[in-house]
C-alpha cells in the first residue's frame, strides 16, 4: 500500500498475487515444492525420450547410408568442404 505523507490518503493499493495460506504454511510450502519436483520430473523424462527417438532415427539413418553404400559399391571418401573452393 502506497499512502501519501501529507494527506495520509491511500495512493495505490496492491493485490496479493496469491491468496493467503489458510492452515499449515509449512505444509503448503511442502506440497508446492512437490508439485514443482513432479513437473521438472516429467519435463526432464519427456527430454529425455525426446533425445533417445532423435538418436535412434539418426542410428536409422547411418544404417541405411551405410547400406546403401555398401550396395553401390561407392568406396570414395565424400568431398571435403576445402576441396570446393
């Protein structure tokens, strides 16, 4: 609350952003953090799996260029970017 010195008249008044604790504030602490623990659990799993299905289509691509490569027959080193110039 902002009061004027003068006047002793309320400037401006502010809202609590979340309601006041009813109970056990201890409690309530604790369950937040919980709450908190469980979402970065699930967002770190779900990075997690993310990653593991990046790797794996990426192992499934090497598979298949080496397998097409074996069937062409091509044993030539792939061109260097130096080279190009």
């Amino acid at each position: 609350m902002q009061v004027d010195r003068e006047s002793g008249k309320i400037v401006q008044k502010w809202v609590p952003s979340s309601p006041p604790v009813q109970g056990d504030r201890m409690k309530a602490a604790m369950e937040k953090l919980q709450r908190e623990k469980e979402k970065r659990e699930n967002y770190f799993s779900s990075a997690q799996e993310a990653e593991e299905k990046k790797k794996k289509e990426l192992r499934e691509r090497f598979e298949k260029e080496k397998e097409r490569i074996k069937k062409e027959g091509d044993t030539t080193p792939p061109p260097r970017p130096f080279d190009l110039d």
